[in-house]
C-alpha cells in the first residue's frame, strides 16, 4: 500500500515528507493507521548516529492509531481496535522470560536495526528500500507496520493524541519511580531535567504520594509546570550555593532517590552528590558518551548509580497501569502534551529542541 512518511535521508539529516510503498502485514504483524505520533529526543538522536548505509530511515516510536488489518498469528488484537504502540521484545529470551522485556537479548534486531529479523525492510521508494521498523513501528508516518508484543489496546473513548507519549517518554518516567525507585512517601526526590520524562516521573511520585519532589531545571516556565505538582525547584543558575548543597539543606542531608534525564555530564556529576550515604541515581538520557562520577564520594558512601530501560517497564503491563492511573487522577500528564499537525512537524521539532513545549504530538 502506498503512504506518507518522514524520512531522513542522511545521517543528522532533516526530516523530509515521502510518499512510499508499505508490505501489507504479515502473519505476526499489525497495520496501524497513525493518529497521533509523539516526537521524543531518541528519534531526534538515533539518525545522527546511523550510517549511511542505514538511510533513508523512518523515525517514531510513540505511535497510537488504529488497526487496519492483522496478520493470521496475531492474538488478542482486532481491527478497529485502537492501539499505543511502544517498543519491541521477542518474549523467549531469558530476560524475557524473566519480565525483564527491556533487556531483551534481540532489542538491537528488534528496534534499531531498521529491518525485519529476516533482514527484510517494509517499506520501499520506488527501487530504493527504506530502513524502517524502528522500535517495531517507524510511526512518524501515516501507517505503521507493528506487532501483538508491542501493541496495547485501550479504550477507543480515549484521546489517543495524549496518549502518544505512554508508549516511551511518559512510561520511561514513570515507570522509574515506579519500578525502580519504589519511594516511601516520606523519601524525597530530585529530578534534574524537567522535559517530558522528568515530569512524567514527578507526576507519578506525586501520584503515589511521595511528600517532596525537588526539580532542578534551569527554564522557568519547566520549573512552573514542576510547580504545579507540587514540587519544590531549584534554577541551577542562581544561588551562591552548588545544587547538590541546596538539595541537601532541602532533604535533610541528601536525598535518597535522584534521576537525571538532561545527560549532561556535569549535571549527572551534581545529581550523584546530591545523595545522601545509599542513595540511589538513576540517569535516563541518551547523549553523552561517558560521565564523570566522584569516585571518593562513590566509595565512602555506598551510593548506587544505575541505568533502566523504559523505567523497567513492560508496556503490555505497564501502559495499562498508567491509563488506569490517569483515570484516576494520580497521573496528571495531559497539560504536558502540545499537538501539531503533522506537517507542522518541523515546527515541532524546532520547538522541542528550543524547550518551548514539553511534550510535542503529531497528529493526522
């Protein structure tokens, strides 16, 4: 079938609109037309780090539409159903099996590599093939070829324009202070970065009651939409003291949970000091390749630094959770989300990168 996307066509590249030829899907896999598309920083950094040889390429993976067609192996889906799609697992593996999906043994194949695990790719430009199958979507495009692992159906009664960003940014978040951290609510919280996915994690720790939540963020306007949770923010910018020595004065000592999502060295360095004698620092951005940590500060304190994926989230579990959480109110999100048409989407981009919207969502 014939359709439109937003291809890169070089690595770093802009984003260009194409029409291209798309497989009908096969007997494991779902054709969702997109109706929304969140734009998350990954889709932004993946094409600058993908060679040539991988191009053009199609980006997205924060799809939610509805399902057109299915293949004769898929279970538990429909057409008609509406759909969040999020990232890929192969479900065998032994963190698979484990329910550690996110550390799945084939997430390469699955999600980066632009093709089929049969090395096949689903899209084509004339004679020219087009990488897609990015986190087992490529959903910057009118229609996304997905599967029965990462698709989740909700209720077709909801937005799905708001709920975009659930199938990484928001679960990322969340799925951190939820899965990792598991805060008391008398233990504080640091959050340096208030974008998409530190707020989602701010949202959910307010959500289960966690009493004080600190964002460090140097934007205004991010610090006032922390505020609105509740928050107590520092400006990095400002003040006599270092940061990791005001959120201490705040906490008591130190706090023992932070989360880094700005993947800037220097802040990842602040965040590490910023815990008290165990804490624990969960940095979640993707960009610079090493950190510098306090080896001293490491050694004398038994502090954790860690990674997650996805917040340690299973989305066919962990989506539902949040929605559920959302209908319940201890999810406040919607305000985060500002929706573009989607040929605006350079305007999108632009104003992502900018840190004039937190959350941008194409929609059709």
């Amino acid at each position: 079938m014939r359709t439109t996307v937003a291809l890169v066509e070089e690595p770093g590249g802009p984003f260009t609109f194409a029409d291209v030829e798309l497989d009908e899907p096969r007997a494991d896999e779902v054709l969702v037309r997109v109706v929304a598309t969140g734009i998350c920083h990954t889709d932004l950094t993946v094409p600058t780090m993908l060679p040539a040889e991988m191009m053009p390429t199609v980006m997205g993976h924060e799809g939610t539409g509805v399902v057109e067609a299915v293949g004769p192996e898929v279970e538990g889906i429909a057409v008609g159903d509406h759909v969040v799609m999020s990232f890929r697992s192969c479900r065998a593996c032994p963190p698979c099996r484990a329910g550690d999906v996110g550390y799945c043994e084939q997430t390469l194949l699955l999600n980066y590599m632009g093709m089929r695990p049969d090395g096949s790719t689903s899209m084509r430009r004339g004679d020219q093939q087009v990488f897609g199958n990015f986190f087992g979507q490529s959903s910057l495009a009118r229609h996304a070829l997905a599967y029965a692992d990462n698709c989740v159906v909700v209720d077709p009664a909801l937005d799905l324009s708001l709920l975009a960003p659930f199938g990484c940014g928001f679960q990322t978040g969340a799925g951190t202070v939820l899965n990792v951290l598991d805060p008391a609510p008398e233990e504080p919280i640091v959050v340096f970065g208030a974008g998409a996915v530190g707020l989602a994690a701010v949202a959910a720790a307010r959500g289960i009651g966690v009493e004080s939540v600190i964002v460090v963020d140097p934007l205004a306007e991010r610090r006032r939409v922390a505020e609105g949770y509740g928050a107590t923010t520092l400006d990095p910018t400002e003040g006599d003291q270092p940061v990791e020595q005001r959120v201490k004065d705040l906490t008591g000592g130190g706090a023992p949970y932070a989360i880094d999502t700005t993947a800037l060295p220097a802040v990842v360095l602040q965040a590490q000091r910023s815990l008290r004698s165990r804490g624990l620092l969960v940095p979640l951005g993707l960009g610079a390749p090493e950190y510098t940590i306090d080896a001293i500060d490491l050694l004398q304190s038994g502090k954790v630094i860690r990674s997650s994926i996805e917040g340690e989230s299973d989305p066919l579990t962990m989506i539902p959770r949040l929605v559920q959480m959302r209908a319940q109110g201890a999810f406040d999100v919607d305000h985060l989300v500002t929706t573009y048409p989607f040929e605006r989407l350079a305007d999108a981009v632009a104003d992502a990168t900018a840190g004039k919207v937190v959350k941008p969502v194409l929609v059709w």
